[in-house]
C-alpha cells in the first residue's frame, strides 16, 4: 500500500508592511511639483512613471499616445511616446494598430482594461516585453484611457505582481488620478503650442503687412483690387483735381482720403474732415464756409469755415450725397472761382484746397432723381477711384484680423488671439459692413473671451449674433438708478444714416439716464453712431 505525500503550496515571500496612503500622497505631491516647475510634459510624464514604479511597484509603465485624436469608437493607430522600466528596443516595439491587444482595445473604447492574469489573456500581445522577460509569479497589467476634452487620445499603462499586499482597485484609483493629469498636462501642451503658433502666424502676417505697399499709408492688406486702388490714387497724388472715393460703407474711405493726403505735394499742410450726413441742414453753410460775426442769432464771433481751414492742404467731405441743393450751388462756385464767401460777409477769400469726397450712393442715381446737381457731379467726378469692398479681397482678411486683434488687446490691455481655423472662418464671411463690421467683431470677440486663445466656437457664436445673455459679462454695470439695458447683439449689423427716428433716440437717452454710451449699445449702435444720428436729427 502506497502513500502520497502532500506537500504545501510554495509562498511567496511575506511583504513587510508599507503604508500605501503614505506612498499614494507622496507620489501625487512629488508629481504635482513635478507640475510646477515646468510645462514640459516628457519631463513631467516620465517621473511620473518612474515615481509609480518606485513608490507602488507598477512597473514598466508606458503611455501609448495616439497619432491623432478622433472621436471615441473610432480606433486609430498609436505608439508609445512616454515610458518607464523599457528599453529603447521595447519602446520601440511598442507600436499597435487601430483596435490591436488590450492597449488598442482601450484607446478606441475609451474603456479601462484590467488583466488580473497576463498569461490567461488572449488579447494580451506581449508586443513590448517577452514573457520570459516578466518576473516568473502572475502578472497583472492596467490600462486607462487618457482624454482630452472627452476625446480619447491616449493608455496609461503599467505591469505589476499579482500576488502583492495591496488591492488592485487601489491601484486602478491612484491610475485614474495620473491619467486624468496626465490628460490636462497634455492638453495644456497642446493650447502652448496652438498659442505659439498663432503669435508665429500673427507675427508673420503682421511683418508681411509692413512689407506691403499700402502700409507705408497705414493700409492694411495686399489683394489685387487693394492694390489697383492704391495705384491709381498715387497717381493722381500729385495732381488738383478733385477726387470721388466710391464704395460700400466701411470699406475705409476716409483712410484712403487721408493717404491721397500723404502722398500728395500738400502733405506738410492740413487735412481737414467733414461728414455732410453728421451735419444739421441749418449748420451746413456755417461749417463749410464760415460766418461773420452777428450773421445770425449766436454768431457772436467770427468763424472760418472748413474750406478755409483746410487752406494749402486737403479737405475731405464724406458722404457728399448728403449736402443739401442749396449749398451744391455755393460748393460748386467755391471749386470754380477758389473762392469761399462766409456766412453775412461781402467780400470773398481766396482758398487753395484740394477737395477728396466720398459717397456710398450712386451719384449718377440721385442726378437722375434731381438730389444732385449734374454739373457738380461732373466736377467731382474728374478722378474716380472705387474702394474694394471686404469680399473682393478675402486674402486681406488675417492680415486685418491681426491689425484688430493687436488694436484691441493694446486698448484693452487683453491678450487674445485666434486660432487658424477661426481666422479662416472670418475670412469665409460675406462681411456686409465691410472693415468696419470686421473691426468692430474683433474688438467684441477681444472683450468677451475668457480664454487667451479664441476658436471656431467662439467666432461662430458671434457671426450667429446669438443672444448676448448668452455671452460671458463683460460690460460695466448700470450706474445707480439706471434703467437696464436691452439684449446687445454681439455683431451689430450695418443701418443706413436714417436707421433710426428721433423719437427712438430720445427714448434710448431717456431710459438710461442720458448715458450715450448705453443708449447706444442698447440700439446696437457703436457710441460714433448714435451720435451722428442725434446731430443729424437735431438732438
């Protein structure tokens, strides 16, 4: 009769006692001043795995970045980029395709993978380390994904035995921990490198519009038709001729009038401005030409006019199709004879300026209409020069979105900029209002960012003209007592001159307490504009 002899099984060695929450608190605390001193992730990433392996045995830690972020359930091809306890050859190995082992499986899930047993796992690979290369006990391995705005693009990894004091779950924990940082590291990393960037892509296009030929007259932009402007008005810089600036509204016809200015023999002598739609009919006479001393009730003193004003240099008239038939006549003598003749006096003075006017309208239209004398069209219209409206010239558009954005930032003390794709969705935009309405969108978008880089999502929302409720606060509070203002849209659209009565006005003015500035918001009109509309109506 036979005997069998049962022998126990082997143990392994007894763990001394370590205390594991100590070990926890001392990896995040030295992985968090790892944080501190520097935004180098590799740097960052790299003690991390190596501090897990020496504080909690999780061991050849690695993290598996993918080649490029797509939305979860979509696998894509990844490698590691960060690692711990491998060799070069290891690392190098550690490449997986779309969806392959337990490492794929997770970054195209986006779902944590724990493998209690390496060996009793058939999706295991073994791609980095051989078995034989793994301590002879049972192996475990861990993988999490790491996200970045609830995209996954990336596994944090490591190996450990099995059979230890210590609970896989705790472990899986202090990973969560580590996979999260390490997502909102390389999320920074990437919002550094976007920033940087857009500063090298503003500052490129900043110095290529230094470099152009119409910078030297303060011109921002390159675009053929721009540059066919330009060309014709310094051709006719040097002559006396009258000059008709025609475009849209916003399209920079008082920059042009003031760079035919520069570019003229008159540039040491002043350029004077005018808006005839900014003026009471009444006060026309009186601003363009003067008046002497009691011409009328008020006049308690005698005043040049413009014209006179503008003597050896230029005179600028915006919106021409403004002044009233009337006074056509008196401009017409004043451009034939170079002669003004002041309100109430007898004698005429003798003025040598140049005149530059401006119009959206189509003057031909209003002569036909009998609104403007034909022979002073002709007049004007010796030397027409036709301004590019924004859509003709979309290749402009980052170059002026630069210009703007370093406007508002200096006015402001802000510092934002936009990224790549949202520059070439503004340069996508119809622009109705031309640069003015680009101006004004960029100056808004400076104001209510709360980031220092601003995306599609935030100049989406205001080409949209969502709601500004919708918007971060970023504007004053009301003074005390002072009537809340209305829904601002973000963009404020182009209105004619006569966009609004004066019993609107005037209403805006009385719920906000005589405040222009929020009378004007609260229409959607910038501060200039409501107060051309109050002059023009005689508010």
């Amino acid at each position: 009769m036979s005997t069998t002899t049962h022998h126990a099984p082997a143990t392994p060695p007894r763990e001394e006692r370590v205390d594991w929450r100590a070990q926890e608190m001392l990896l995040l605390s030295q992985v968090m001043r790892g944080v501190g001193r520097s935004v180098d992730s590799q740097a960052v990433l790299r003690e991390m795995l190596h501090l897990m392996s020496e504080l909690l045995g999780l061991n050849r830690g690695r993290i598996v970045l993918a080649d490029e972020a797509v939305p979860r359930g979509q696998p894509v091809a990844s490698r590691i980029r960060h690692a711990y306890g491998l060799t070069r050859e290891e690392v190098a190995r550690g490449t997986y395709g779309p969806g392959e082992g337990v490492t794929g499986r997770v970054l195209g899930t986006g779902q944590p993978a724990l493998v209690q047993d390496v060996d009793a796992e058939p999706a295991f690979l073994f791609r980095c380390v051989p078995r034989e290369r793994l301590p002879p006990e049972t192996v475990a391995f861990i993988a999490l994904p790491i996200e970045v705005d609830r995209v996954t693009i990336g596994v944090l990894a490591c190996h450990r035995i099995r059979s230890r004091g210590r609970q896989l779950a705790d472990d899986v924990a202090v990973l969560g921990i580590l996979a999260s940082l390490a997502g909102r590291l390389l999320q920074l990393e990437q919002l550094v490198a976007a920033t940087t960037r857009g500063l090298e892509e503003r500052n490129a296009q900043l110095t290529e519009a230094l470099h152009s030929s119409a910078a030297r007259y303060g011109i921002v932009g390159s675009a053929p038709p721009l540059l066919r402007a330009i060309g014709a008005l310094e051709r006719v810089s040097s002559a006396s001729a009258s000059v008709l600036l025609l475009g849209e509204s916003g399209t920079g016809k008082e920059l042009f009038a003031r760079a035919l200015h520069l570019a003229s023999p008159r540039r040491d002598g002043p350029f004077i401005k005018m808006n005839c739609a900014a003026i009471p009919e009444t006060l026309f006479e009186s601003e363009l030409f003067g008046h002497e001393r009691g011409a009328f009730t008020g006049a308690q003193a005698e005043r040049a006019g413009w014209f006179e004003l503008a003597h050896g240099g230029t005179i600028f008239l915006d919106e021409i199709g403004e002044l009233p038939l009337p006074l056509q006549t008196k401009l017409l003598r004043t451009l034939q004879e170079g002669t003004v003749l002041r309100l109430g006096a007898k004698r005429e003075r003798r003025v040598d300026a140049r005149l530059v006017v401006a119009t959206h309208r189509e003057l031909a239209q209003e002569v036909a209409a009998g609104r403007f004398r034909r022979d002073l069209y002709y007049r004007l219209n010796v030397i027409p020069i036709r301004l590019p409206t924004l859509r003709e010239r979309p290749q402009d558009i980052p170059l002026l979105v630069a210009h703007f954005l370093h406007r508002a930032n200096q006015a402001h003390q802000r510092n934002v900029i936009l990224t790549p794709e949202a520059v070439a969705l503004l340069a996508a935009h119809p622009w109705p209002g031309n640069i003015r309405e680009l101006g004004n969108l960029v100056e808004r978008l400076v104001l209510l960012s709360e980031v220092p880089l601003a995306g599609v999502a935030a100049v989406t929302r205001l080409l949209q003209g969502d709601d500004a409720a919708d918007a971060p606060e970023a504007l004053p509070l009301a003074a005390a007592g002072a009537a809340p203002v209305e829904a601002i849209p973000l963009v404020r659209d182009y209105r004619p001159a006569d966009s609004h009565t004066a019993r609107t006005l005037a209403d805006a003015l009385a719920r906000h307490g005589g405040n222009r500035t929020r009378a004007a918001a609260a229409l959607g009109l910038t501060l200039r504009q409501f107060s051309y509309r109050c002059r023009k109506l005689g508010l």
